[in-house]
C-alpha cells in the first residue's frame, strides 16, 4: 500500500464548483482530479527547470567563446545615469 499524506486547501468558489462537477462525471473524484493535476503539473515545472539549466549552459559556453571585451559598455543604454 502506497503511503499518503492529507493536506487542507482553499478553492476558490468557482474552481470547487468546476472540480465537484468534473468529479460527479469521471471515475477519479475530487482527489483523484487533485492528484493527477498536481502530478502534471509538477512534471512541467521539472521539465521547464531542465530546459532553463541547459540554456544558461549553452549560453555560457556560446558567451565564453566570444571575445566581449566592452560589448556591455557598447550595448548598454547609461544615459540616465548619474
């Protein structure tokens, strides 16, 4: 047997009402809608977490390959500086 833990959570009225009509139409219920979302939903974060690691690599090396000696003080916009 899998082990669970039980949360309390606040829905917004609407989005109660939208899972409890979800829920009297498919087989999951209320937590079975709440478990499947979040499993879903932390997946793409992890995903995204992992595209975003392998562009800052792929920035780096493509920066570290070039020469940027004053690239910042030519590109940069200081005027409103003191």
């Amino acid at each position: 047997m899998e082990s669970s833990m039980t949360i309390s959570l606040h829905l917004p009225l609407e989005l109660g009402q939208q899972l409890e009509n979800l829920a009297n139409k498919i087989p999951l219920g209320t937590n079975g809608i709440i478990v499947d979302a979040l499993k879903e939903y932390l997946e793409k974060r992890h995903d995204n977490s992992r595209f975003l690691i392998k562009e800052a690599r792929r920035q780096s090396i493509l920066a570290s390959q070039h020469d940027n000696e004053g690239l910042w003080e030519e590109n940069s916009d200081d005027s409103g500086w003191r």
